[in-house]
C-alpha cells in the first residue's frame, strides 16, 4: 500500500542547520501556496488508495486550520492507518492540537532538535524544554500521543553532558518514537555553509568533532535501547509496535507520491520530483502546468542495498542481486561493516556508523 507525503514549506524562522527547501515567506505567498496545494491534490488520478500520509516541510503545523482540513480531505482516507504532521515546537496550541485529530492526524512528529536552550538558541530557535512538554500534553489531551522526537547530535557546543540533558528529558517524556541526526556539514545549511568557509557564525566554531558526534549517536542508541526503544534504522529508534509506518515505505521500497514543494514521489519504477521554490510552483499550479521537475527510472536492485540496508533488520537479496553485488558484499563482509545471517544480510554496529562508506559500495555496480 502506498504513501502520501505533502510539504507545506514555510517556516517562522529558517534555522542554522536546516537544508530543506524552506524559509520564511508573506502571508500573501502562503495563502496561494494553500490553494494551489489543495489543486494539486484535487487533480491527482487516485490509482490506489494510500495507507499513510505524511505532512513535511517546513513547518506544516503553521499551516491554517481550514486550509488543512481541506487538503485532507482531498485524500482518499478508507485506508488511512497513520497520518503524522511534523511540527516546531512553540506552533502547536490548544486549539490546533484539538483540531488535527478530527482532520485525521494521529501522529506528531516534534522536531525539538535539543532540549538544551543554550543549543536551541543558537539554531534560530526559541523553544525550551518546558514548553516541548506542555505541547506534548496538548496533544495528548486532544487524543494524539503516538509522538515523534527528532534530536540532532552535533549541534554547537553540544557536549557529552548537555546531550544527555536532552537525553533524560527524552526518557522522562517517554514518546513511543524518537529520531536522531548526525548533523552533517554541507552547502546546504547556513551552519554548514559557515563551518566549510572556516567562519565562525552560528557557532559554526564550536561544532563538535565527528568523533565525538558518533560518541553522542552510540550514547543514544544505548539509553534508548534501555528505555525500551531499539533502533529499526538508522536514524530511528521505536517502541515495538510503533515503527513509522510511512517512512517504513521508503526504506522498503514501496510507492508513494509527493505534493507541493520538492515534493518526492515514486510508483516503483519511476521516481520523479516536484521544483523546489514555493514562487515557481505556485506560478506553474495557477497556469495549469506540471510543478515536476524531472523523472528518472530506478535501479531497484541498487536501491535494494542501500536504502533497504539502512533497516536494523537488514535485506534478503535476490539471487541475481547476490551475483551482481557478489564483490561489494565480499569487501564489506570482510571489513566487519556488514554481517550475514543465513541469507540476509544487515549493518554491524560498526557499519551503522559509517554506512555512507556501506552504500556508496553499492552505488556504481553495473548491472548484470
Ligand atoms: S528545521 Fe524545521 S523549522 Fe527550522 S527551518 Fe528547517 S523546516 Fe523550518
């Protein structure tokens, strides 16, 4: 069964470590954004009924009430199991919170990032961990409490000992899921912009070394395997039962297709992509044209390794995909990253840490 994923791009701030295509826009933009998202979503030829949804962005949270709902309906909704909104911590409200649930919504994803307030001001941000759990409570009282935490290890001026402030806080709120991120330095987040240039910006002088960032991530998936949340990804770590199913979709390959801005989608051969600025999707959307921006067919096979491999639970390759992959299994079997049982195949600790080195075996083997 496939997945719906909708991204609302807009943002009350754009912060330091952030690369999605979001930011800050007028309330004039947002509005024919909203409409022209909404007739996305009503031209779409349902060819099958979707099993999640998922809203990104973005901050999907500021989205207005009405507008929301009518884009949800807009779904076909019989065979809806979950459907997550990801939220900023200080968007979410009584009201709004009271409001998601009979729009359909019965999973938050919470991107607090840090509990630690010295950290999250230096990203832009102006939550502190109190108010993460009174909005926790709001949403628990209006019926959603199947919740998500993102946590990034790697933020300036993280330390062992404020990592695992943000880890107790983590433990004492007990969400059902948490995600953890190794920041990564790149061109596309201010702070990544800034360390690569040697500036000092944003705190981009006080990142910790990645050998330290991968001492946090071990730390993580340690306490949170004790709090009865073992890791099924990399980057994600659940209570049995409580596995995001949508995001389950694209590690197992399954379709699921995208609406508004960089907008992903894929049918299970094709994988095409919508623009990624709100200005020209909505110029394209009021004109009657396609918002794509390029379609490319999957090698599946390929794929197979390096996305399915990200599961804690690994992948049974194919016959034929044991023969194509028979060099890069062998070398990665032989330097402790890989491990075979019977004939699956999964990460070793070791191979979680360094899984970019993992995937990029599987990447350029030519196909047989
Ligand atoms: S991290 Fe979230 S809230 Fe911050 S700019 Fe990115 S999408 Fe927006």
């Amino acid at each position: 069964m496939a997945g719906v994923y909708l991204s609302y791009p807009f943002c009350a701030q754009k912060c330091t470590f952030c690369n999605f295509a979001s930011g800050v826009a007028s309330d004039d933009v947002q509005r024919h954004y909203e409409r022209m998202l909404l007739r996305e979503i009503e031209h779409h030829d349902w060819k099958w009924l979707p099993e999640t949804i998922y809203w990104g962005g973005g901050t999907p949270s500021l989205m207005p009430l009405d507008e929301f709902a009518d884009a949800m309906r807009a779904i076909p909704a019989a065979h809806i199991k979950e459907a997550t909104l990801e939220c900023a911590p200080g968007s979410v409200t009584a009201d709004r919170a009271q409001a998601w649930r009979p729009a359909g919504i019965n999973r938050v994803s919470l991107g607090v990032q840090s509990f630690v307030e010295a950290e999250t001001r230096r990203t832009g941000r102006k939550h502190s961990a109190e108010i993460v759990e009174r909005e926790l409570n709001m949403l628990a009282n209006a019926g959603i409490s199947n919740i998500n935490i993102d946590l990034i290890a790697g933020l300036p001026g993280q330390t062992l000992e404020s990592w695992q402030t943000s880890l107790d806080w983590v433990e004492r709120l007990a969400p059902p899921h948490v995600s953890v991120y190794m920041f990564e330095i790149d061109e596309d987040s201010r702070l990544g912009r800034e360390a690569l240039l040697g500036k000092i910006r944003y705190g981009a002088n006080a990142l910790p070394p990645d050998d330290t960032v991968a001492e946090f991530y071990e730390c993580a998936v340690e306490r949170l395997k004790s709090a009865g949340l073992p890791r099924y990804e990399i980057s994600n770590f659940a209570r049995p039962g409580f596995e995001s199913l949508h995001n389950l979709k694209y590690w197992t390959l399954e379709p699921y297709i995208g609406f508004g801005v960089d907008a992903h989608s894929f049918d299970g051969s094709l994988r095409w992509s919508n623009i990624d600025s709100a200005e020209e999707y909505i110029a394209r959307l009021e004109n009657h044209l396609n918002p794509g921006a390029g379609e490319s067919f999957s090698d599946c096979e390929e794929e197979h390794f390096f996305v399915g491999l990200r599961l804690a639970a690994g992948i049974e390759p194919t016959e034929h995909e044991w023969s194509r992959f028979k060099d890069p299994i062998e070398r990665s079997l032989a330097s402790g990253l890989l491990v075979q049982d019977a004939k699956r195949l999964r990460l070793t600790n070791r191979g979680f840490l360094l899984s970019n080195e993992v995937f990029q075996e599987f990447v350029y083997a030519p196909a047989i």
